[in-house]
C-alpha cells in the first residue's frame, strides 16, 4: 500500500453502492471513479470496466480496486446470457489482469446473495444462509457473480492477489428503514462500510462473505412466523406488535425469512450492520424494556 491514502480504483462509482462508498469514506481516501455513466461528475471517468485501455490508464498507482459495477437484474430485458458473461466474467477478468501488471493487490467484489436465493429469493426455501451453504443460482446475474468468485480465487493462488467477495442482501438508495430489515433488507452505508473494511483490513488473503441484515432469528423462528408472526416479534421485541399495527405496518411471514449467518464477516472484517430492525423499531416510538443484564 502506498503511504498516506489508499488510492482505490472504484468501478461502478455513479451506482447506488458506488455513491454510498464515496460518502461513507470522505475525505480518508483517494478514489479513481470510473462509470459508464458519470451524472454529470467531473470526478468520474466516463467509460466501461472492460475498456483494458482505459482501465490500465485509470489503475497506474492504485493500492486496490472495489468492483461495484456489472450487468445485473435491471438488465434483463436488454442482454443476452452471453453478454453478461462476456462483460461481467470478461471484465473482470481485465481488471485482475491490471491488478497483475500494476501489482494491485486487493480486490474487493461486489457479489449477491442471490448466488444462494436466486432472482425470486426462492432457491434457498425458508433457511438459514452461510458461507458454506451449496450455491444456487437459478439465471444468468448469480451464476457470473459465483463464477467471478471463483476467478478470483484462482488470481489470488496464481499471483498473490487478495480478493474479498461480499455477498449482498438486498439494498436500495430509496427505501428508508423498513420490516425488512429483519432478515432480507441491509441499508447502502452498511453496505459501504463493508467494502471500506474489506479494502483496509490486512493480511486478508481470500473470503466471501455474507452481508446481511443482523438478526437474532433461528430455524424455529422461522418456522413458527409462517403461523404465528407476532409471536415471534413478541419473542425477541416485546411490545413491538402493537406499536407496527399503530403504525400501519403489515406483518408478514416472508419478512421472516431468508437469514443469513453474518459471523464470518465480524470475524474477518470487524463488521456488523449499524442499523438494524431494533433501530427501525425505535424509530417507530418503540420502547425497549430495561435490560437487567
């Protein structure tokens, strides 16, 4: 790593996630912006992350690279599977090839849980999501994340490159706090500070990692909210239930469900999300009971 800042080539930098990086971050390090669409941001290169020119240009000096940027679900309608693979698989492919003739040696990915959901959060069933689970990826978008994964564990044995793959749950720059929370929604700084861990920490050699929503649910819980939901909210937040009806919110047995196991990510990065569905409780007007503890 150089001295002072980390400079850190930022793929994607216009997008939801890339926004928040570069908010949550500061003034702490030296970003290189690149996406295909800049908004109107001079500090943001306009191109593609599988321009090999453009790229080896932007990475010279660079101490690492997070890789936000891909096809993905809103992509659908307009890309053939091929070229998704070609981009999203090829491109990264380009980036660590950089990462080798520039001797970058970190690289953070934004991967998806839905390498274990799939695109209708269904592949997994009413379970409870780790890092050793089988994949399941049911189109296109989650089999090129699980293949970039693999690409990078291949540049790390080969050439010594650390690679971090962060595996996200569902994250939205629009949609304030909400019941989601509980298991499937994780909010965009969250996300962000993830990534910023995984870019800083070291020594970390090769990981993926699930990122998701902290929650104290179980298997049994599981089963139980697809009959009795409040009970379940009475469980862990007593008093909960009739401060959501108060506020019109609809309970739900699928808020319940998938959950994913976020252990490793505190054991390897130090990190937990800071707003969590207890957060979103006391926005609420809820009131947690004194802990005798």
């Amino acid at each position: 790593m150089s001295k002072g800042k980390q400079k850190i080539l930022l793929t994607g930098a216009n997008g939801t996630l890339g926004r928040a990086i570069r908010a949550e971050a500061g003034n702490m390090i030296e970003f290189v912006c690149v996406d295909i669409v800049n908004g109107g941001d001079p500090d943001i290169h306009t191109g593609s992350f599988t321009d090999g020119a453009l790229m080896d240009s932007l990475m010279e000096g660079c101490d690492a690279v997070i890789h936000t940027a891909a096809l993905h679900g809103g992509n659908r309608k307009t890309h053939t599977p091929t070229q998704y693979t070609e981009m999203n698989v090829g491109g990264q492919v380009t980036l660590l090839e950089l990462c080798v003739k520039h001797g970058v040696k970190r690289f953070v990915f934004s991967s998806t849980m839905e390498v274990h959901v799939g695109g209708d959060w269904l592949a997994c069933g009413m379970g409870m999501l780790d890092e050793w689970m089988t994949p399941n990826p049911n189109w296109v978008y989650p089999m090129n994340k699980l293949l970039c994964e693999q690409v990078g564990l291949y540049y790390h044995r080969q050439h010594q490159i650390e690679f971090v793959a962060l595996r996200y749950m569902w994250f939205d720059a629009t949609m304030p706090m909400n019941p989601l929370l509980l298991s499937r929604y994780i909010m965009p700084a969250d996300v962000a500070r993830a990534n910023l861990l995984a870019v800083s920490k070291p020594d970390l050699g090769y990981h993926t990692l699930n990122i998701g929503p902290k929650s104290p649910l179980t298997q049994a819980d599981i089963g139980k909210a697809m009959s009795d939901p409040e009970a379940v909210f009475e469980k862990y937040w007593p008093g909960s239930v009739l401060v959501l009806k108060e506020k019109g919110v609809e309970i739900k047995p699928d808020q319940f469900w998938p959950v994913t196991l976020i252990d490793r990510a505190w054991q390897v990065l130090g990190w937990r999300p800071e707003v969590t569905f207890e957060t979103y409780l006391l926005s609420l007007g809820w009131q947690k009971p004194f802990d005798f503890d």
